[in-house]
C-alpha cells in the first residue's frame, strides 16, 4: 500500500476553508480531473456515499466513496473499497489561516491496465495532489463579493 501526504497553507478562516471543502458544487473548479455524482447527503456527515469517476487516456474508472469519520473544522475520512484507498482531510487552524494537509493510503485499482498505473505512479499521483491543492488554495482565498 503507497501513503501520500501533502499540505499548503490557506490565508483563510479555518470555517470558510471547511464550508469550501465540503461544498462538493465546487470540486470540479480545484480536481478537474474528477465528476462526482449519487451524493447519499453531505460531505461532513459520517456514512455519506458519493460516486467518483475520472477519466484517464479513455480509461474511465469510478469508485464508491464512503465518508467514515468527521470531527467538524478538523477531519473528514473517506474510504473507498475500490483499490482500496482511504483520504483523510485534516484542517488546523493557523491564526487567521488554515493548514490542510491531504494523507492517503491506496493501492491503485487492478482493473487499471498496467501502462495507465505505471503512469500513475506515487509521483504522479503527488503531483497532481499539488496542483489541485493549489487550486483549492487560490479559490479559497478568492475574496468573495459583497452583496449590496
């Protein structure tokens, strides 16, 4: 099983960063590369279930998510049977500010052809954890307009 952890620091309030977090409306601005569908309620409840379906190179693969563990403005964990994989969100606050760290504990999927995991590999799979942190932290700083 491969682990990945990777973190930023967010100049935002520790309760705006979560509200981003768990308004699944806008994952598709910060992970691209990923549709979610079949949400069962909200990201922060525990036993929440949610589709997952990313497409690579005309592979598509999907995945059930199952949220296991939330402890509000902290932590939310997921599971997945697929792979498996298990993501764990943690959120601390900073001052005004917000660290998210991102862990993951995984193993890619054995109906992934084999080229399309060696392409993904820890890496890969690291960078792209990057670039959509990145994202998340550039939207989640955006200031928000005020209402007249």
């Amino acid at each position: 099983m491969e682990h990945m952890r990777e973190e930023i620091r967010i100049e935002a309030p520790i309760d705006h960063v979560w509200a981003f977090l768990c308004d699944p409306s806008r994952w598709h601005d910060w992970a691209p590369r990923e549709e979610t569908s079949d949400w069962s309620g909200p990201f922060d409840r525990v036993g929440t279930t949610y589709v997952s379906t990313m497409k690579m190179m005309g592979f598509e693969t999907k995945f059930t998510n199952t949220v296991l563990e939330v402890e509000p403005l902290k932590l939310i964990h997921e599971h997945t049977d697929q792979g498996p994989m298990d993501n764990f969100y943690r959120l601390e606050r900073e001052g005004g500010a917000t660290r998210v760290i991102i862990e993951s504990d995984y193993e890619m999927p054995g109906h992934i052809p084999g080229f399309i995991k060696n392409l993904m590999s820890k890496n890969w799979i690291e960078r792209n954890v990057r670039n959509m942190l990145a994202d998340f932290k550039a939207l989640a700083e955006a200031p928000v307009p005020a209402h007249a």
